[in-house]
C-alpha cells in the first residue's frame, strides 16, 4: 500500500471555510479520478498557536497509480487549492510506502 500524505498548515481565518472546501470539494475531486481506494483526514493536535495543521491521506495499491495522478491531475487541482486560499495555506506532501 502507497501512502500520500498531505500535510496542510492553514491560517486560523479561513479554517472552517478550507476544512468545508476540502471535505466537499477538493477530496472528492481527488477520489473521482479513480487511483485511490480510500482517503484519511487528521487535525494536528500539538501545533504552532498560528496555524491549524491537518494531514490528508489518500491511499493507493501502487506507485504506478501515485505517478498516473501526479502525471494527470495532481497540478490542475493543486492549482484549483491555490486559486482559492492563495498563501493561506501551506502545504507539502511526502509518499510513505507499508512495510
């Protein structure tokens, strides 16, 4: 099994309105492509006073699938993230894979 994890760092302002945008938006969009099973949602619960930090998680059953997304769709809907929230949001990714 592939992990995405995204870890987003999220201005306090806007954080209810990207926590909804993201669980009825931008999850769904990333799941209607097709190349992951399922997905996990986490708030950070030690954390920056200044931030709201949450990890995404998408799961995949291999790394062909990750590179497809990330070849086919990861640029548009990051784009998509980044036209709404602009710099309030921080994000970075990382691929773990089960051992």
């Amino acid at each position: 099994m592939i992990l995405y994890n995204v870890t987003l760092a999220v201005e306090p302002s806007i954080s209810k309105e990207w926590l909804a945008w993201m669980k009825n938006i931008h999850i769904k969009e990333v799941m209607g492509t097709g190349l992951f099973e399922s997905y996990s949602m986490y708030e950070v619960l030690l954390q920056k006073e200044d931030t709201i930090t949450y990890s995404v998680q998408y799961f995949t059953s291999s790394l062909a699938k990750l590179q497809q997304y990330q070849a086919k769709f990861a640029s548009d809907l990051q784009a998509k993230h980044i036209a709404q929230f602009g710099d309030k949001v921080i994000a970075f990714r990382t691929v773990l894979e089960s051992v």
